[in-house]
C-alpha cells in the first residue's frame, strides 16, 4: 500500500494523511460548524471547511443536482443538450458553495486560530 504523506505548510514536516483525526467543533453556539486538522508535530490547525445553516442546504441542494446529473446520463435517451446544461449547473452551485465556505473562513478568521 502506498502512504500518502503531505507537509505541513507551518513547520515542513512530513506526516500522512491518513494517520490524522478530522475534528469539527461548533463556534458561536450552534450555527457554525467548522471541520479541521492538526499537525501532529507542531500543532498547527488547518481548517478544512465552515459551514453554516445555509451552506448545508446548498450542499444538500447541490447534491440533488448531482444524482439528478446520474440519473440522466444513466439514461440513454436523455438529450445530451440536457445533461451538459446540467453539467453546468452543477459546476455553478459547487462554485457558489466554495465561495461561501470561503466567505465563512474569512468572517470567522479570528475563531479559526
């Protein structure tokens, strides 16, 4: 089996992925969620991602358009127009997500460290 080692952008050393722990912990009571890692040498947090009551709908919401994504190319005799629009959509409302679970980090700079 191959390790997959990655460097911490803090201290340079080498640790592999899967020997970390994923943790979330809630800020500011329940309506952030904010999902991170340590380094196991230096300690350093790296936020992975934050999420909000409204960013879990759109990740819920973009997850439907992915099934339905599926779903038409499962069909054969779906319109190709149809799956590309689609297609489109998808990498629209994933855009959107990333640039609100950016907007997050950002508004939470401070509680991220």
């Amino acid at each position: 089996m191959n390790r997959k080692l990655v460097y911490c952008d803090q201290c340079g050393d080498p640790f592999e992925i899967s020997s970390i722990e994923i943790k979330t912990k809630e800020v500011k009571g329940v309506n952030y969620l904010i999902t991170y890692f340590v380094c196991p040498h230096c300690g350093r947090k790296f936020t992975i991602c934050v999420e909000d009551k409204k960013l879990l709908s759109k990740k819920r919401n973009l997850r439907w358009l992915i099934n339905e994504l599926h779903k038409m190319q499962a069909d054969e005799d779906c319109n190709k127009l149809l799956i590309e629009n689609q297609m489109r959509l998808v990498q629209q409302k994933l855009k959107e997500c990333k640039e609100y679970s950016n907007k997050l980090k950002d508004k939470l700079a401070d509680e991220l460290d």
